[in-house]
C-alpha cells in the first residue's frame, strides 16, 4: 500500500507491511475546568469544544480499536519506510541503549531517524527523505540548521583563526553579554555549555548570597537534568518524580514544590523561609505549553520578594516568546535568567545572567569561590567556538525581526490546527507561546504540571508523531510541540495542517 502527502513540500511514498507491536500505554486523560485567557504574545486558541457528560477528551469521539490499528498500520509503514535508519540503529552494539544519547529512544517507530544532512527548516535522513522539521532539535536548532551567518562564524574560529578551546576570552564573549542584557534585561552575564549548566549554577549562587538550603521548582517542570527538580506535587504531598535516575538524596530535602498558576500554594512553601530561588519558566513548556494566567507572574515576583527569595526565570524554551523571551515579552523582573540551546545555532552553549544588584553581592562575597572549584565553573564554558557561534546567532539569526516572521508561521500553524479541531469537533487544544506551539488532548488549556499531565495520551502521542513523520513532517519527540525557525515558511505550517487534518479524519471515520 502507498501512502502519500498530498499537499506541501514534502512528497513521500510509504509501503506498508506488518510488524510487531512497540509500546501500549494506557489512555490518561482528564477533565481541564475553566478558561484561562492568554497574556500578550500567546494564544490558547478557541477551546470551542467541549467534551460532554463527563467523557474524557481522548474517549468522547475515538474509538480505541481504530486508534490501534491505525497506530499499527503506521509503525508498519516507518519500519518499511527508513531501513537505512533501522539498520543504523542495530549497529550501534556499543553504544548504551543502541543510541548516542539514550533520550532518542523516545522517537517513535521502534528506532530513531538517522540524520543525513539539515538546512534551514529542513532535515535529510540517510534513506534520503526530505522533512519539514518543526521539532528543530527540542529548540537547539531554533535559529534554523546551520544558518550562513553561524557556518561562517564558526568556520572563520575554527578554521581560519583557531583555537576553538584555549582558557583565554575572545571579544566575542562581551559583545554576546551586551545583547543579551539589552534584550533580557540582566545586567552580567556568564557562559556554560548547557542549559542544565546555566540552572545549576544560578541554585549554587542563589544559595550562596541568601545563605538558604532549598530551591523551589512547578510541578512537572524541566529545567535540565538539575538534580533539584525532579519533584511532583501530589495530592499526598510532594514525591519524587517517577524514574529518577540515582537521586543524590530525596529531592523533598533540596526542593519544595508547588502547582504553577497557584499563588497561595507558592505562598505556602516559601513561608518556610528556607527557599534560596524559585526557578521557573514563565510558561511551563515541558508538560504541553502551561500559559501563566493574568496577574500570577506578578504574584510570583511579589512573593518571592517578600520571602526573600530569589527568582530565576529559565527562558531556554520561553525564548519562543520574543527576541528577550517571556522576561522582555511580559515585562517581567527575574533576578537571574538562564537560557541554552538555542543561542548558538547548535553550537552547544548556555547563559546566565544576574541582575546588577545580585551580581553585586556574589562578587562581595568572600567566601564564594566562583574562581576556582567552587562548583561554578566548566572547563569548555565560554569558549571561542560558542562565542563566536553566539554572536552570529543573536546578532544575525535570531534578531527581533526573525522573530516577528517565526511567530507569524506559528500563529498560523495554531490558527490551522483550531480550524481542524473546531471543524471536527475534537476536544482537544492547542496553545501557541510566540514561535512555539503546541496541541494537548483535554477540551481547554491546562493550567497547571498537574492538570496537563492527566491530559497525557501516549497512544495519541505515538499515531500523530508517526503519522507526521510517514509523510515527511517532524514534531518534537515527546510531546506535540512544533517551533517556528526563520526559515520556516507558511507553506510548512499549511502542510502541518493538512496533514493533521486527514490524520484527525482517519480517526474519527
Ligand atoms: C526549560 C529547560 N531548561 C533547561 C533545559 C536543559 O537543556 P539542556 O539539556 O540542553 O541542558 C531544558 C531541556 O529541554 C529545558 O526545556
């Protein structure tokens, strides 16, 4: 059987044949209440639909048998679509879990795609398939791949002046600090290699000038692999989060934690007056897109400032937002900020800066060794290469006008998944954040880590992401998150469109 995209850039031929099952989780859906307008620069969409009598969204028009057989028939069609890549992945015997990173288990399909070549808004796999890629490496690649200006910043490093790694400062470095305080505000700037890094460090310093043990974090969050976040909320008080991976020690001990969109429970985890920081997105991005509701960021500033506690804004995927992120975006007033991945055009990099009046006191500070082994530090942080890779970036990729383009192609991408979802009258909903968004299965927006996780439906995940991916469109692995780079065009979204129409048309028939 052949499968073809009928419409946008990408022409692709499938055939078919049977293979075994993967993964079979259970649907986990839930009712979302109530309505949650947007904050400038956003869109919740039009949650026009509701589901009725109590049914969970991804139950009230979808009939679970014909969501496995089409999940089925696509898993069949990407093992006979990508050998190349499936062959790829059977030789990697030593690499741990088959992968070079154990996270790209998670594609679906059984096996990553091998990546062949990527441009702009474009990655080539190595059986020659051409994809529109809105998943641009989780936000790595938001500059777009490889962009002219970043190949020749980094070749002229590297290749012409040299020494991508020697311990000493380029004058990159300030030129990349300056940019970044004019477009988030914070007046000092350092350099990491990740955006996992730049959090860790902003705890260490946090502690450090409050003298405080613990941080608090949003249920649900993701911040990296920063040991303090893997906490959740839950009915029964605050757990682990599921899996973590040889916990140093329980995170209660670190961490106290509370659902975002929630003053009074913020309120009374920072009366303790033990929490050092508060670290957030100001729109959780991990869980769905959570939109922060009118006046709770204000309200989360206010606290913090009256608890004494520092507030960290981690804008590595909020960036979306605009050229300065949530924090220039919604005029918000974070004492550090941390950002990676994207600020080096896939040049690994990260940042993070702290407000004149923090940096103030950490440089007074005897007893903060930020010089030496003080726990602040990384040998490769602030190298040539990512200087260089990051000034390019911000100075000639992602600049203010880049940004009015993407988020036009993202309003459009949200403006026609609501049309298939009001057209169809799907219970589910899509939430835009500037150049990112992303679709959830519950009727209306979540408005907390909580709310969206019992809207999680891996089942739904696995059709859509192999039904994108047969026809030559990539999403985020993990969730149903698409950005927008400067090279992504209308077109891309139109295709986007069409595609999640017909996929939404195959289930519902
Ligand atoms: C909000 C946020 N902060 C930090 C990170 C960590 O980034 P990295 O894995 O590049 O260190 C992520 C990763 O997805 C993230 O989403």
């Amino acid at each position: 059987m052949t499968d073809r995209l009928h419409q946008g850039a990408a022409l692709i031929h499938v055939s078919i044949r049977a293979v075994p099952l993967g993964r079979n989780r259970s649907i986990k859906s839930a009712r979302v209440p109530g309505g949650n307008p947007a904050p400038p620069g956003t869109s919740h969409g039009n949650p026009a639909v509701r589901t009725l009598h109590g049914m969970t969204a991804s139950q009230a028009c979808i009939r679970k048998d014909r969501l496995l057989a089409l999940i089925e028939r696509e898993r069949s069609a990407y093992q006979a679509s990508f050998p190349g890549s499936r062959d790829a992945f059977a030789a990697g015997d030593h690499l741990l879990g088959g992968v070079p990173m154990t996270w790209m288990r998670m594609w679906s399909g059984g096996f990553p795609l091998y990546q062949a070549a990527a441009s702009g808004a474009r990655l080539t796999d190595i059986d020659g398939h051409e994809f529109i890629d809105f998943c641009l490496g989780d936000t790595g690649a938001m500059a777009g791949h490889s962009p002219a200006a970043v190949q020749a910043a980094v070749a002229r490093r590297y290749a012409e002046l040299g020494g991508a790694t020697t311990m000493l400062p380029t004058q990159d470095a300030a030129q990349v600090a300056a940019e970044l305080t004019r477009r988030f505000g914070a007046a000092y700037w350092s350099f990491t290699l990740t955006a996992t890094d730049a959090n860790r460090w902003a705890i260490r310093l946090a502690r450090q000038v409050t003298r405080r043990p613990k941080i608090a974090v949003f249920s649900y969050c993701y911040h990296g692999s920063v040991d303090e976040s893997f906490i959740v909320a839950t009915p029964a008080g605050p757990r682990p989060r599921p899996g973590n991976v040889g916990a140093p020690v329980d995170p209660r001990e670190t961490t106290r934690v509370a659902e975002f969109n929630d003053p009074a429970a913020l309120e009374a985890e920072l009366a303790h007056g033990d929490i050092a920081a508060v670290l957030m997105e100001p729109a959780l991005t991990n869980i769905g897109i959570v939109l922060p509701q009118p006046g709770y960021l204000d309200a989360v500033r206010e606290l913090t400032r009256q608890h004494g506690t520092l507030l960290i804004n981690d804008e590595t995927h909020t960036f979306s937002a605009g050229p300065g992120g949530c924090t220039a975006a919604w005029a918000l007033e974070p004492d550090l900020v941390t950002i990676g991945k994207s600020i080096g055009g896939g040049i690994p990099c990260g940042a993070y800066g702290l407000t004149a009046e923090l940096a103030e006191r950490v440089l007074a500070d005897p007893s903060a060794d930020i010089e030496d082994t003080g726990g602040v530090g990384g040998t490769l942080a602030g190298n040539a290469l990512s200087a260089a890779a990051m000034r390019a970036t911000l100075g000639e990729v992602l600049t203010d006008q880049a940004f009015d383009h993407m988020i036009a192609v993202a309003t459009r991408f949200t403006a026609g998944v609501q049309s298939v979802l009001d057209s169809r009258r799907l219970p589910w909903n899509i939430v835009q954040l500037g150049a990112r968004a992303e679709y959830r299965f519950c009727p209306e927006p979540p408005r907390s880590g909580g709310e969206s996780a019992a809207a999680a439906d891996t089942e739904l995940d696995e059709y859509l992401h192999l039904y994108m991916i047969n026809r030559g469109v990539l999403m985020t692995p993990f969730h149903n998150m698409a950005l927008m780079c400067p090279a992504t065009a209308e077109a891309d979204a139109d295709a986007h469109t069409a595609l999640f129409a017909s996929a939404a048309d195959e289930l519902l028939s």
